[in-house]
C-alpha cells in the first residue's frame, strides 16, 4: 500500500514485538475490521461460563493435582525405602497399612521408624 492508507500488519508481526496497549488495540481493530467484512478466521466467539460452573472445574483440576502429587509422594517414599534396603516389599496394595502398624509399633517401643529389628 502507498500514499496515506494505513499499513496492513499480520499478526506474527504483530506478536513478535513487545507486548503494549497500543499494539492490543492496533491488533483489535485490525480483527475487528475483518470480522465487519465477514471474514470468519479474524475473531472467534467464546463462552464464558457461569461462575458456578467454573468453580466446579476448578474443584476437579484441583483434585487431580493433589491426587498426583499424592503418587509423587508415595512413590518417593518407596523408592527411599528400596533405596535404603527396606525389608519388606514396598510394591504391594497392603503396603501403607504395614508401613504404618510398623510405625506405630515402633513409636510405642521408643525406636525409629525406620531402624530394624
């Protein structure tokens, strides 16, 4: 384009420069033109949901970070254990259940958890 008509910027222009608000609004305007002429590819619609329904969302991708964080631990403490010759097998269902009556039983005798005999 010549003479005084604006310059026509792509969008991978656009984004490879700093992030400023007059670049926001040159990039807005530009979509919105587009949009106005009818090209599709320009602006998307999107739904926003309703506060209660992204709470509940939020609820479930909570639940799954604690549920694998909750692995990640367990499974460090089992490869501790394998690591510091601990004599029982670490790799069964039932193994929390006997860690923890080892524990207990060991607390009660005034020993360490962890020490053998």
């Amino acid at each position: 384009m010549a003479g005084s008509q604006g310059k026509a910027v792509s969008g991978r222009a656009l984004e490879a420069r700093a992030k400023t608000d007059r670049l926001d609004v040159i990039k807005l305007v530009i979509n919105l033109w587009a949009g106005l002429r009818g090209e599709r590819d320009s602006m998307r619609v999107i739904r926003v949901l309703p506060l209660q329904h992204q709470a509940s969302r939020h609820l479930i991708r909570d639940r799954g970070q604690l549920q694998r964080e909750v692995l990640q631990h367990r499974d460090r403490i089992r490869k501790l254990l394998v690591a510091t010759r601990w004599p029982e097998s670490v790799h069964s269902r039932k193994f929390a259940s006997r860690l923890a009556a080892r524990c207990k039983r060991n607390s009660t005798n005034g020993s360490h958890a962890g020490a053998s005999g």
